[in-house]
C-alpha cells in the first residue's frame, strides 16, 4: 500500500489530487490483486490507471513549463517511461495462467517508481509553484 504523506506533496492543489488518484488506484489494484480477482479485472484496473495517468501527465508537465521548473525535461522523460511500464503491464496481464506472484511483483515495483517520482521530481515543483500560486 501506498501511504500519501507531506513528502509528497506540491502544493498544487490539483497535482497533489490527481497524485493521491493515482495512489488511490494502485491501492485499489492490491487489494484486488489480494483477493484473487482475475486477469481480465485487474487488466480494467491497470488500464483505467493508465488513462487516468496521461491526463494528470499533461496537466502536470503544463505547470512545471507555466513556472520554469528546471527538472521539467527529465520528469517528461520518467512520465513516458511510466507509461510504458503500465503497457508491459496491460502485455504481461494478456498472458494465459500469468502468475500472481509476477503480476504482485509489477504491481510492488510500480508502487516504489511512483513514491521514487514523486518525492526525487514531482516534488521539486513545491519550490516553483507554491501554494499561494495555485
């Protein structure tokens, strides 16, 4: 499970809400992962997820450009890696008898990539968009 906490924040209201729904989903994504749901709903899940994903990117990569966010390039880059992790998850899930054990695996190691993005880079735009701008 995903804990939101402080470190997490950017003190764009919006950013800081559309974070919380991606954290939200991959919880939601582990306990059904834990309560055995099929391939085909944990598929939805993860490309529900995805959608949600690319409309908070563009939202989020606006606002580093608006304020000058000098680490705007390379959160770019991480977004579209993102994206393509949650793809491979979408190709790993069309896998007959795929185990469990993999797909909690991708779902762990998506969880610790997006606390990693977000305390090392999205962060960072505390700095450049504080609370009073939003």
């Amino acid at each position: 499970m995903i804990i939101w906490n402080a470190n997490f924040e950017t003190d764009h209201p919006d950013i800081d809400r559309e974070h919380r729904g991606i954290c939200d989903r991959l919880n939601q994504i582990e306990i059904a992962l834990d309560a055995g749901a099929g391939r085909e709903q944990i598929a939805e899940m993860v490309s529900v997820l995805l959608s949600y994903t690319l409309v908070h990117f563009r939202r989020e990569e606006a606002a580093m450009a608006c304020v000058r966010c000098p680490l705007r390039g390379e959160n770019c880059i991480a977004h579209a890696k993102f994206a393509g992790r949650l793809e491979r998850w979408l190709e790993v899930l069309t896998i007959p008898d795929v185990s469990t054990v993999i797909l909690k695996d991708v779902h762990a190691e998506t969880c610790r990539w997006i606390e990693q993005h977000l305390l090392q880079i999205d962060s960072s735009l505390r700095r450049h968009y504080p609370l009073s701008a939003a």
